[in-house]
C-alpha cells in the first residue's frame, strides 16, 4: 500500500483496500459478519475525517477526530478476528490493511493530543 499524506486520500484509499480484501475471503457465516462490521468501521474512518475537516470549531474537529480513531480501533478488531479463521489465505493482504488500520490510529491519537 502506497504511503498518501494527504489523510482523506489515504482513508478513502484504506476503504477501498479493505472493502477489495473483504471480497477475497471465504463466504461463510462468520466471516459475512465480521466483514459487514470491518466494511462500516474501516469506511466510517474517512466520512468522519472529511466531517471534522468541515467542523463547526475546534471542540467539534476534535470530536470527530477522536471518532476517526475509534473506528480506525475498531478496525483493527475486526480484522484480526478475521484473521483467526483456520481458512484466510490473503494473509499477506491482510497485513497491509491492519498495518494501515494500525498507523491510522496512531496518526488520529497524535492529532487528537495535538489538539486536545
């Protein structure tokens, strides 16, 4: 996964990553679960980036911000629940998109101290 400074971007471009590798597990009952809920966090990360940037003021940027990071936690969970099934094979794949789920927490937090 490219590296994108520009942070709708690279949200957008998580979405996307995530929404292509939901597509490659296994269909079975659990992993449509897990993945309904990966699909809703991981997107939800860059519709509350592109609110905060269009925030009323600063106590509201920061809210959506720390939105951003919930869900980008969020999405971490679900990806490693999926990853505990016996039968995912995208394994690589996979890593990319939780380092990626993984960094953008990290850069919500900073941002969200930064500002706090």
């Amino acid at each position: 996964m490219e590296r994108v400074f520009d942070l709708e971007e690279r949200t957008f471009r998580f979405a996307k990553e995530t929404r292509d590798f939901v597509q490659q597990l296994p269909k079975h009952t659990i992993n449509h679960e897990y993945s309904k809920q990966l699909i809703r966090s991981s997107s939800s990360i860059g519709a509350n980036y592109i609110e905060a940037n269009e925030s009323l003021g600063k106590k509201d940027f920061l809210m959506r911000l720390k939105i951003c990071r919930k869900e980008a936690k969020e999405t971490v969970y679900w990806l490693k629940l999926v990853l505990l099934g016996p039968e995912v094979t995208v394994a690589s794949a996979h890593s990319l998109v939780l380092n990626e789920a993984i960094e953008l927490t990290r850069i919500f937090t900073a941002i969200c101290r930064k500002n706090a």
